[in-house]
C-alpha cells in the first residue's frame, strides 16, 4: 500500500494573518519524565547537520535526534540523559565538549530548511509572495523532521539565496531604520549581515526557548511520580534545577507574534554577538562604496559631510605656525573637482584636519581641540603630510 505524504502548503484557513506564520512545539515529556535545568542562563547552542537515510535506520537516527532535541532545556546537560555511543561514527565528537550545547538538525531534502525553518516561519505571507517563495505550513521546533523539501519541486531552485534575501527585507527595518536597503551597496556589512541565515540561527534558537519556558508544565501523572520529583529537587544540586518537562504548543502564531518574535531576535543577537555596537562601527566608518549607484538621503547627508557640498566659504592658503599652508580653489566650478580629488588622497584622518581648515579653523591647536588630541602635536604632523601630497598634487 502506498502512502502519499501530505502537502507542505499552508492553504485557506492556515494564512489568515492571525494564523500565519506559526511555528510550534512538542513537549518532551514524550521522552522523560523530568528534566535537569541548569540555573545559569543558556549561551547559544551549535548546530549540526545531520543526513539521514530513507531506511530503517534512519528512522532510528531520526528518532534518537527528536529525542535529543526535545530535551532542548537541559542545554549542555543533555549530555548526561543520552547514551551519545549510540549515534554514528561521524556524530560521536560531541562526547569530546560535554560542556556545550548541541543542536542536531536532520537533513532528509537537499536543502538547510530544517536549520533555517524558525527564521522562515516569521516571515508573513506578503514578504514570501514578494519573493516568490512557498507558504509552508507550521513545523516543528526544535527540528525533529523536515518535509523532504526538495529544489525545484517543494522548494525554488535558489532557495537559500532567495531566502536570505526575504529574510533581510523583513528583518532591515530594525537594523537600520529610515535607510532603506535599495540605497546601499551589496556588499555593505550590515546588508551582507542581514542576509546570512547562519549568523540568525542560534540566536533564533535562543527566542524560542525563551518564548517557551514561561508556558506551563506538565504535571505528574500519580503520587510516585510526585514524590520522585520531589526527592530529586532535594537532591538536585545549586548549578541546576529538576522539574517536569514543559507541555508542548505555539512558540508563535499569526503575523503579530511572528514579528514581536523578530524583535527579540535582534534584542538576542545584541545582548550576544553585539549586534547594535557592530551596526554603529558600520555607520561611522562608511565609505563612498558603501552606496549603490541610486541618489537617496543617506548617500547625499554622507557626501555632505566627507566633502561639504553645500559648503560655500571660498579657502585660501593658511598659515598654522610651523606648518604649511593648504590650498583652495577660487571658483564654485573648480571647487568640487579640486576637492573632490585630492580629498580622495588623504585619510580619515586627513579628511578630517581638511575639512576643519575648510569650517574655518586656522590654528593647529584650535583643530587639535576640534578632533579630541590631547595636544596639537598630532594635527602639525599630519598637515606636514598632507603638505607633501597637496605640492605633489598641484605640480602633477
């Protein structure tokens, strides 16, 4: 008899905006009765892709997997309620670092679906429509099986890419609010950081379990069972807690959730990658590269402040002391090109003095006091270079 699997699709009902996207969970108490939860807040787990064969023993594997996953709350402490002999060959390594927290994910298509699956499930219906991607139905964390989605049938060709590219467009309003995508180039740092899934997993990962363990948990089924909990509570030591799983159920349901879900996920990816301190560093130290070819606000207040395009005070040779003097052009037509070129020969710090003498600025202590130098020591012995390049310049 042959059976026919059941559509991956999410249909009618499924993606009224109340509804979709969700993602859910199975309690463990399918497979332990208690669970040791150490006290210490969890890091990040590490995830580890793991194939598994259309046979009998891969169901084996799968069900050893699911069973691990399901423990998702003893983090590191897992290691101590599974036999890791019995997994393969190739998976045994995680009996080398009992101290972290692994997070197996079984691959039966030929795509990373199932790791990435609580990132496609925030996405709402018009972001994956946008993207010409598949409204999947709600599955499973932590990931205990996938669809066998594979390219070109359930899934398109570039998944992956596509994907990443979805993603980004639903997570960049809250890296870089009023700067839309479309204005900066591809290969900026913050858009490269939006599009890659594999820097969001963990910290997914981290949001789920958070979402989760408030929920309530399952209760004893007798008096023995009670009276054991209680024994092993007494027993349990200070770096951990024992208790009875969590009941399963909705880490998210509908768009509302899905995107209060993806703001905690950037709140998680700062408190532990430092996520908002790398997006800053980016923003102070953007270069003219950094844009793509189309005009917007945030490329036009940037060439405004590199070169002072609205500036309009004509500069004349300056004497600082011991210094030499810096030239500027005398007319509004030679101004931008003269500027323009020999400002890309300096510096950061040399644009930086440039643009100082060009606000008016015409003592090396005054501009030293400007830039935050101690002294004004720094600022003479750049002007002496940028002395150099200016002759060299000039007399080209």
């Amino acid at each position: 008899m042959i059976h026919e699997m059941p559509s991956p699709f999410a249909e009618g009902e499924d993606l009224e905006p109340e509804v979709f996207p969700e993602l859910n969970t199975i309690s463990a108490a399918f497979f332990y009765q208690y669970l040791p939860i150490p006290t210490a807040p969890l890091s990040p787990p590490e995830y580890v892709y793991v194939p598994i064969a259309s046979n009998k023993k891969g169901l084996k594997l799968q069900g050893m997997l699911a069973t691990w996953n399901s423990a998702w709350e003893a983090g590191p402490l897992r290691h101590n309620l599974f036999d890791t002999s019995e997994l393969p060959g190739a998976l045994r390594h995680v009996q080398r670092h009992p101290e972290c927290d692994f997070q197996f994910v079984p691959l039966e298509g030929d795509t990373r679906y199932p790791g990435y699956a609580p990132l496609y499930h925030l996405l709402p219906l018009a972001t994956l429509r946008r993207f010409d991607l598949p409204a999947l139905k709600r599955t499973t964390w932590p990931s205990f099986h996938d669809w066998r989605l594979r390219r070109g049938r359930e899934l398109p060709w570039d998944f992956e890419s596509r994907f990443g590219a979805a993603f980004a467009h639903h997570v960049w309003p809250l890296l870089n609010p009023g700067v839309p995508a479309w204005s900066l180039s591809n290969r900026e740092p913050i858009r490269l950081l939006a599009h890659n899934l594999d820097f969001w997993v963990p910290y997914i990962d981290l949001v789920a379990r958070e979402r989760r363990s408030t929920d309530e948990r399952c209760r004893p089924e007798d008096e023995e069972q009670t009276a054991r909990l209680q024994r092993l509570q007494a027993q349990a030591p200070a770096e951990y807690r024992v208790h009875r799983p969590l009941m399963g159920g909705w880490v998210w349901m509908g768009e509302e959730e899905a995107w209060e879900a993806t703001g905690r996920l950037v709140d998680v990816a700062d408190q532990h990658g430092g996520l908002r301190g790398l997006i800053e560093a980016v923003r102070r130290h953007r270069i003219e590269d950094d844009f793509s070819d189309r005009w917007s606000w945030a490329k036009e207040d940037f060439e405004r402040k590199v070169y002072r395009k609205r500036s309009r005070i004509k500069t004349v040779f300056v004497e600082l002391g011991d210094t030499i003097p810096v030239i500027g052009p005398e007319s509004e037509v030679h101004e931008d090109l003269l500027w323009e070129d020999f400002l890309a020969l300096l510096d950061r710090k040399g644009r930086r003095i440039v643009v100082c003498l060009r606000s008016g600025a015409t003592r090396a202590t005054d501009i030293a006091k400007e830039l935050g130098y101690a002294n004004h020591s720094p600022v003479s012995k750049a002007l002496a270079r940028i002395r150099q390049k200016a002759l060299r310049y000039l007399s080209e």
